[in-house]
C-alpha cells in the first residue's frame, strides 16, 4: 500500500508551518543555546522530525525508518568516503614531514595570516570546490590553515564563509545541471543569471573574510591585495558563466584568483606582516628548500588536483561507471512514497565506487604515500588514525543526511516550502529562503534545486515574473546556507580539530549566513521588478531529449592520458627525492 506525502496535516497552514518547523529550530537552539554536540543534536533533531513525520503526518512507522536509514546510508557512500580520503592526504603530509615545507613555501609568498585566508581558504577552496566538492573544500582547507599555526575556530569558520561563492558552480557545475533538468529551463540562462548575482557577493567576500580574521582596520592595511583577489575572482567566475556555461566557473576564478594575488604580492606587500595575537612572531628559518623539495611537498596536492580533474569530466565517468557501478531499489522505500503530484517517488541507492569523487581522492592517496617519503605500512597507520579521529563526525553526518531525507519524504520540507511559495509578489524577495532551506536541511545546493526548483519555476509564472530569476535565486540562495549546514559543520569541526564543538563553529558562521541571504534577497527582489534588464534571454525547452549511449572510446584514452601522466609526475618526484638522499649522504 503506498502512503501519499501531507503539507498542511491540521488543515490550518500556519499551526502546520509551527509544528514543521520544530525540528529546524531546535538545531538552531540545541547548536547556540544549548550548545550540544553536533552529533547529539543530529540524532536527538532526527529523532523528533520522525516523531512528527509518524504523529502529525501520518508517515507509517516503516517508511520512516527505512527513510532515515536511507539517508544515513547515503551520508556514509559518498559524503564520508570523501571526507575520510580527503583528511588522510592531509594527514599524510603531516606524518611525513612535507607538510613543514609547504608551510615555509607558503611562509615565502607571504606570512601574512590575512594573505594566507585569502589564497587557500578563499581561491584555492574555490578551485577544489570546482572540481570535487561535497564538503572536500572545507576538509583540505580547513586541515591546511590549522597545519599552517591558524587557531581551529577561525580556520574552520572562515573555510565555510569562503566556500559561499563558489557552491553554484560546484563539482563541475552540478546544481546548475540538476537546476535546468526539474525547471526544464536551459543550462546556460541560469548559469547566466547566477553569474550576475554571485560576483556582487565574491567582490565583498574576501574583505568580509579577512575583516574576520584580524578585524576592520587590519583588513585595509592588506585592501590591494583583499581589491585584486575578489576582483580577479568575480570577473572571472562572471566571464565564465555567461560564456562558457557552469562547468568551469570556479577552476577558472579559483586558479586566475591565485595567479593575480601571487603576481601582484610580487610587487607589493604590506606595511607589517599580521599573525594572531597568541602566535608567536614569526622566526625566518636559515633552511632554504629547493624547488625540487618544494614540488614533491605540494605533489600529494598537485596528484589530487590531476585527479579530481579527471574525474570531473564526463567521458571518464561514463568508462568508470561501466566498469563500477551498481544500484538497487531501496526494499520497502521504492515507489511506496506518493508525491503531491500522485506520482511515486523513486528510492534507488547509487553505489557509483569507481567514479565518486572519493574514490579519486583515494587514488592520489595511494600515489602520494611513497611520494612523500612513506611506506605503505606507515600509510595504513595514518588511515586508522584518521578513522579514529573521524569517528563522531561520520556519525554527525549519517544522522544528519537521515534528518533530511526524513523531512523531505514526509512532506515537513513542502510544508514549510508552501507558506513561502504563497507571499504573491514578494515571492522574488524570498525565493532564496528555499534554497537556503533546502541546503541547510540538506547540506547540498544540487539537492536544493532538485527539491525546489519546479516549485520556483511554477511560482513565478503564477506571479508573472521571468522564472530564470527564481530558479537562479534557489542557486544562490542555497550557497549561503552551506556554511550552517550540520553537514558541512560537522566536515569543518573534523578537518579543523574541533570534534566536540561544533555548537562553537555553527554560532561564529550563523550570523553572517543570514545577512548574506538578505543581501541575496534584495539583489533578487531587484533583478524581478527594477534592473529586468540584466535576465538573460533564453527559449524554454519543449521536450526533453533521448539520452544517448556513451561513446566510451574517448574515456579510455582519457584514463590512458591520465595514466601516463601520474607515472611521469610521480617518476620526477621519486628521483628528485633520491638526488636529494644522495646529496645528504655526500655532504654528511
């Protein structure tokens, strides 16, 4: 027997909207006031939306349960497999000395703080998040300001406020794909559209960031530098979106970011260098690295990067899926859900082992063990560790994927989403709140968008406003509620040592979340009624098209490229790591 989904269960929408809010805000008071563990309140949070999806909604017992583990299940495969991976590189580094040398390489471009924040948490986050994303750029970020002397808190929190302006674009364009594909509006009006918002947002960003860190007036002691990199950042990731479409927005940005800062620090630095007030000053170290040393230091980065790249593109996916991948219907989930358009809800778990972003990651781990010097033995050491260190995050972010797919699937997301799509004209101003909802409770902008973008599109046609403005608004809107997300928290909190405190990260990054989405807000309300000049023109689609067998040819000669090249990168390496033992041995 199939159970049909309820958004208004007392037949009063506003005594419906205070009781499926419920759970919402008791994160937001168990996090600030009450200051729980982030893995105590997800489970007690889950707990109380199946409490009410049962009572209230009237969701028999079983599809809820089977509902919380699928999402449980779905936080294990792929989001803990990323994170797991992405912390060991971290951590191999770290055993094995390298990560000493990336710190004076970094020392040697600046060693300023507020410089530092700005090329890794800010442009080289927005470049991991272009190619892999799903908590990735806050893990590896997060982990390398921490290794680099930056207190946890502050290298965690800025990690998340950063990751806001590239989230749109991530893992290689996905929310915009998913966007067009519920809207059935084209790919490249809304990347367009989202390209006009977000760059007002990443020209404020890195001063806001930097503001942060070490406060107003020590932000514009560093305003050059804080000016090139946000602009830098916006004009690239505007061009790229309007012209070249969503796939590349933040590789693009991310990498031209990091170019322009590093040329310009060639030619200005500032008057003193900034650290934290409890560091001590900066020691100049008499060692001197060569760039051989300094190459196979950042390699476990630079093979990372080679692969996440790969991954990212299609043709490889397609070879990799064949190759690794199976999926099966959820028993007792699958199609037993009816939607409100008395359509079953599709249940089928994606096991996709080859070609997850985590995979890759694991890929480069293996790469890089002996590359910075370590055995395998060792490596497996350092695995167990990261696993023990990770032990309550995993748990935080399996109850906190189960939390969302329990709220989705018992209609409490509808309900909350109906009141909002019913403001009339003032839909446009809070067309971002559902997208910011939906990342919150998701931890994803592509989940966001496929939760809400019909909903957009069907709202603004009944308004009269163009619909590429309220599904783009579902985008940016999403991207600022990443940096609350119990998800992406509870990625931050381990990557960032702050396992047990996650209550400390969520109040540092809540109040800059909210008066980013009001700036969104207002830029969206705006774009509706004011400046309609800036909507892209753009033809609907009518049909969607027959979805074509892969060629896989070229995904073979993808992987043989890719191949070839790891083998040279990581011959290089070994022999600049043998020439340098001989040198040693000679000299001693």
């Amino acid at each position: 027997m199939k159970w049909t989904q309820v958004i208004d269960p007392f037949h009063n929408i506003a005594l419906s909207v205070l009781v499926a809010a419920v759970p919402i805000l008791f994160i937001f008071w168990a996090l600030i006031v009450r200051k729980m563990k982030g893995y105590q309140a997800s489970l007690i949070a889950t707990a109380l939306a199946a409490l009410l999806a049962v009572l209230v909604y009237g969701m028999p017992l079983k599809l809820a349960v089977l509902s919380i583990g699928h999402g449980a299940l779905y936080g294990l495969f792929p989001i803990c497999w990323l994170v797991i991976m992405s912390v060991f590189l971290f951590n191999l580094t770290v055993r094995s000395g390298q990560f000493e040398i990336i710190k004076h390489f970094m020392a040697s471009i600046t060693g300023d703080r507020r410089l530092q924040a700005l090329l890794i948490a800010f442009s080289f986050g927005s470049f991991l998040e272009g190619t892999a994303g799903f908590g990735a750029p806050v893990a590896i970020t997060a982990a390398m300001l921490v290794g680099l002397g930056f207190n946890p808190l502050y290298a965690s929190g800025i990690c998340l406020i950063a990751n806001t302006a590239p989230v749109a674009f991530g893992s290689i364009g996905i929310p915009i794909t998913v966007a067009s594909q519920v809207s059935d509006i084209p790919e490249m009006p809304i990347s367009q559209m989202v390209g006009r918002t977000l760059p007002i947002l990443s020209i404020i960003l890195p001063f806001y960031l930097v503001t942060l860190v070490a406060g107003f007036k020590r932000a514009t002691e560093v305003f050059p530098a804080v000016l090139v990199s946000g602009v830098s950042f916006a004009f690239l990731q505007w061009f790229s979106s309007n012209y070249l479409g969503p796939s590349l927005p933040d590789v693009i940005a991310g990498l031209g970011s990091i170019i322009c800062l590093m040329v310009f620090l060639r030619f200005w630095k500032p008057k003193a260098v900034w650290r934290f007030a409890n560091e001590p000053a900066p020691t100049f170290v008499t060692t001197t690295y060569t760039s051989g040393q300094v190459l196979r230091a950042w390699s476990p980065f630079i093979v990372l990067t080679i692969m996440i790249i790969a991954w990212g593109l299609q043709p490889i996916k397609d070879v990799l899926n064949s190759w690794g991948l199976f999926q099966f219907e959820v028993p007792g989930l699958h199609n037993a859900i009816l939607g409100q358009d008395g359509n079953p809800i599709p249940k089928i778990f994606k096991v996709n082992y080859l070609s997850a972003a985590g995979t890759a990651i694991l890929i480069a781990d293996l790469i890089a063990i002996p590359l910075v010097g370590l055995t395998y033995r060792e490596g497996a050491r350092v695995f167990v560790d990261t696993l023990n260190q990770l032990k309550f995050p995993i748990l935080t972010i399996a109850a906190v994927l189960g939390f969302a797919y329990i709220v989705n699937d018992s209609g409490i997301t509808l309900t909350l989403a109906a009141v909002l799509a019913n403001t009339g004209s003032w839909f446009p101003f809070f067309a971002p709140v559902l997208g910011w909802l939906g990342v919150f409770i998701t931890g994803s902008d592509t989940s966001a968008n496929a939760l809400f973008s019909k909903l957009q599109y069907a709202t603004a046609q009944t308004i009269g406003v163009d619909p590429v403005v309220t599904v783009a608004a579902n985008v940016s809107g999403g991207v600022v509620g990443k940096m609350i997300s119990p998800q992406s928290i509870a990625v931050a909190a381990a990557a960032g040592d702050l396992v047990g405190k996650e209550s400390q990260l969520f109040r540092f990054t809540v109040a800059h979340s909210f008066l980013m989405l009001v700036i969104i807000c207002f830029i969206t309300l705006a774009q509706a009624y004011a400046i309609t000049w800036i909507i892209p023109t753009y033809e609907m689609l009518t049909s969607k098209k027959a979805v074509a067998v892969p060629d896989l040819s070229a995904g073979y000669a993808y992987l043989l490229i890719l191949a070839l090249l790891l083998v040279v990168f990581s011959v290089v390496v070994r022999r600049i790591a043998r020439r340098r033992k001989e040198t040693s041995a000679l000299a001693g």
